[in-house]
C-alpha cells in the first residue's frame, strides 16, 4: 500500500525530543532503505544533515520530504521508524512463534522467513535491524544467508544473531567468519538472548 507525505508529516512519532529531527536509523526506516544507503546520500551532500556534539548525525524531517520528493520514492515511505524490526529465519515452526511471541509489541515488529531464500526476500521489504538466523534450513544454510548479507552494503549493518541445536567449536568459528555478530546455541535461553539483543540497541538508535 502506497503510503502518503501526509501520513509522514502528521502520523510518525519520530523522537519524543526533538521531532523534527531524525537519526540515520529512522530516516533509513521512513525511506525502506538501509543505514548505509543514508550515509552515502549524507556523505555525498544529496541528503542535508547536522552533527550533534556527540558525532551522531541528525537528519531535519523536512529536508527528508525534500530528498524523498526529489527521488520519487513516496511509494517506499514505511510506518514508525521507532521500533526494532527483528527478522526470525528458521524452519521450526515452535522455534518462529516462540520468538514472535518474545518480539512483538514493546518497541519491536518481527517477521519470519522458513529457509535462506525467502529470508532474502524478506530482508528486503522488511528491513530488520536484526535477524535471528538458524545455520542448517532447507534450500540455503545460515551460513550462505549471513555472508551473502554481510557482503552487500546494503545490507552489511545488520545486526545478525546466529543460532544452531548444533553446537560444535566449527559452526561457531565458521558462522563468525560469514560476519555472524554472535553465536547462540539451541535450546535458546531467552533471557540471554533478550540481553543480547538489548546490547544492540544503543548502536541501532544512533
């Protein structure tokens, strides 16, 4: 569904702050792009931005109207860029809906893939911050998933979080190598999980 400018400018609660201005994070959401698609129109001068005394970037929502009206992306504009989109990639059935069920509503969206080739396609129309992928899945492994992600730019800042009832010293050291950020073995433990995940998100705000 094509979303309007208005619905933009008058819906989205952007920052509790300062709504007028934008992390990278967000502008990427509103534009169903990724953050590194941002810094290169930032870096570039295409997408006007200001540093903070921090030297974190902030992005003025209007000039956002301005970039998105010149580049006629209206009909890629998503909803509220405030909540962490998290990804599950597994073909257990028990394993989606456990994490679903963790990472719905309280600040997160999740949706699910069942093998390597829908969470390609998924990755793209979702945009997770976030993906929980398990290794061994019909049609393609984790592993081909996580270095096919890590090699595009485009893609490459997701955060991934790999999982595997098979916990050897090999998958472990094998999925780093693909740019897995971490390892974590099945049976999931939730609550280690869910302190992971939280390590994320100061990074993902910025």
């Amino acid at each position: 569904m094509k979303l309007s400018l208005t619905f933009l400018t008058a819906e989205i609660p952007i920052m509790k702050t300062n709504p007028e201005m934008l992390t990278v994070n967000q502008a990427a959401h509103i534009c169903g792009v990724s953050r590194t698609s941002i810094w290169r129109w930032v870096k570039s001068g295409a997408l006007r931005s200001a540093a903070t005394a921090g030297g974190h970037h902030r992005i003025h929502r209007p000039d956002l109207l301005d970039f998105i009206r010149l580049k006629k992306m209206d009909n890629r504009i998503r909803g509220n860029p405030d909540k962490q989109r998290i990804l599950i990639v597994d073909d257990d059935r028990h394993v989606i809906t456990l994490l679903q069920k963790a990472f719905t509503g309280n600040g997160y969206e999740s949706d699910y893939a069942s093998d390597g080739f829908e969470a390609g396609l998924k990755v793209m129309k979702f945009r997770p911050h976030i993906i929980i992928l398990d290794l061994i899945m019909p049609k393609m492994n984790g592993f081909e998933v996580c270095e096919r992600l890590k090699n595009n730019p485009d893609t490459a800042d997701i955060k991934i979080i790999a999982i595997s009832g098979f916990d050897t010293e090999e998958n472990r050291q094998r999925i780093i190598s693909c740019g897995a950020d971490i390892f974590l073995a099945k049976p999931l433990n939730m609550k280690i999980l869910k302190q992971e995940i939280s390590h994320f998100l100061p990074e993902l705000k910025e």
